[in-house]
C-alpha cells in the first residue's frame, strides 16, 4: 500500500524553520551590536557590551510591555544572549520538535511554539522583573505538548528522547533558582502550561472534529500573523531609534522603564 501525501510529508519541515529562524534573528542582532558601542545601563552604572544593548531593542521589558509594545512578549523568544543561550535552545527545539511534529503535523508545531512563547513571555511580565530574551518558553511549551502527546494521547515516546531530555529539564530548573544566572522559571512554567493546553486542543494526527482541524488552521495563520507583527515592529523600532545614531536609552529613558535612573 503506498503512503498518502500526508503520510509522506516531511515531520521537521517547522521545528527547522523556527530553528533557521532563531539563528537569523541571533545573526542579525549580533549585526546591530557590531555597529553599537557598550553603553552605560543606568541601574547601578555598569557598561553593557554591544550585544546587551542590542538585546533591549527587542527584550522583554514589563513597562514597555504594559505600554503597549506588546509585540516584545514574542520578540524576546527570538532573541539570545549568546550562541550558548542559543544553542541550549535549539538542542531542546531539534530534540522535542520533530517528534512534536508528527503528532500535531508543522502547523501545530508552529501555533504551540508561538503560543508558549508569548504565555512563556506573558507570566515573565506578570511575575518577575527585569528585561529577558529566550526561546526557552517556547522550548518548554514543547516539552508541554509532549507530555499531552504521551500521556493524554497515549502516543508513544522514545525513551531515548526522555533521557536525552532529562538533562535540559534540570539544568534550566535548578538554574533558575540559583541567583545570578537569571533564568526565567516564570517563563518556563507559562510555556509549558500553554504548550500543553493548545495541544490538548488540538486535533490528533489526521482525525478529529471538524471545527479542531480548522481551528489549528486559524491558529496557524494567527501565529505567523504575530511572528510577522513582532519582527516588524522591531525592525521599525530599531529603525526609528537608531538611523539617528541615538541609543536604546536616549529613545527610552531608564528611569521611566523601571531600570533605575
């Protein structure tokens, strides 16, 4: 018996997309700090490298957020301190979202991915203080859904991915209480509420309602409607505030955003 056109579509088409995505955006802010100097961050007068003002353009910030760039709660997952920030993310991304894939099929992949971050993003905001960039939100949305794959669907799971997975699990926890390093639990635990919940949601491999199956196609759209929303909104804002020569903080005054002044 041969395979169905779906049958035969690729399972990691959207995990590599959004991987390819977030090494673009690295690559790109990294091009923003190669053009900036270090500036002076106004809490405590400490010199941010290149790279940490870059980061403030598309952080998330809880004022600026409250102010209406709300575009920063997904901004900000596609944004990394490094290329060790990134790549813990994209070990979690290649490891979990392929397998993702072949239950929710790319457009699952996608809505769960875009939704955990911005849930991620939006219990940061609501808990915790201080700018943060990351996938790591959207990461654990994955690990979210898989735990729905598994355990709501009954699908099977590799072992190996599960103990492949463990490491990232306790790593990202036990640093994000340890003081100094920052990590976001907040962000996480946001993430892997949502990934989960929109998986639960969502139809299973080709069957389900009628209205789930067009519901996952409006969410998909809806997804890369704020994908596209965010990554304008940044350009324009780095645009705007830098084609004069000014800084993140001539454009935002510390003071007003929480940062001390």
């Amino acid at each position: 018996m041969s395979a169905t056109p779906a049958e035969r579509e690729p399972r990691w088409m959207a995990s590599a997309g959004i991987a390819a995505s977030l090494i673009v955006a690295h690559l790109g802010a990294l091009s923003l700090a190669s053009r900036m100097e270090g500036e002076v961050a106004m809490a405590g007068g400490a010199v941010m490298t290149g790279l940490e003002a870059a980061l403030l353009f598309g952080a998330k910030i809880d004022a600026l957020v409250w102010r209406g760039e709300v575009w920063r709660l997904l901004s900000s997952s596609w944004l990394h301190q490094g290329w060790l920030h990134l790549g813990f993310n994209l070990f979690a991304l290649g490891l979990v979202g392929p397998r993702v894939e072949r239950s929710v099929k790319g457009r699952g992949v996608l809505l769960v991915f875009v939704g955990s971050a911005l849930g991620g993003a939006l219990m940061s905001a609501l808990v915790t203080d201080g700018p943060s960039v990351g996938a790591s939100g959207a990461a654990f949305g994955l690990v979210g859904a898989l735990a729905v794959i598994r355990v709501v669907w009954r699908e099977e799971v590799h072992g190996a991915l599960a103990a492949m997975l463990l490491p990232w699990l306790v790593l990202n926890v036990v640093w994000g209480l340890m003081p100094g390093l920052h990590l976001d639990n907040a962000a996480h635990a946001g993430g892997a509420l949502v990934g989960g919940l929109l998986t639960a949601a969502l139809p299973s491999g080709e069957g389900g309602p009628g209205w789930r199956r067009a519901a996952l196609n409006g969410g998909a759209w809806v997804a890369a409607a704020w994908v596209l929303y965010a990554a304008v909104s940044l350009a324009r804002q780095v645009a705007i505030c830098s084609a004069s020569g000014a800084t993140f903080y001539q454009c935002h005054p510390p003071a007003a955003l929480g940062l001390g002044g």
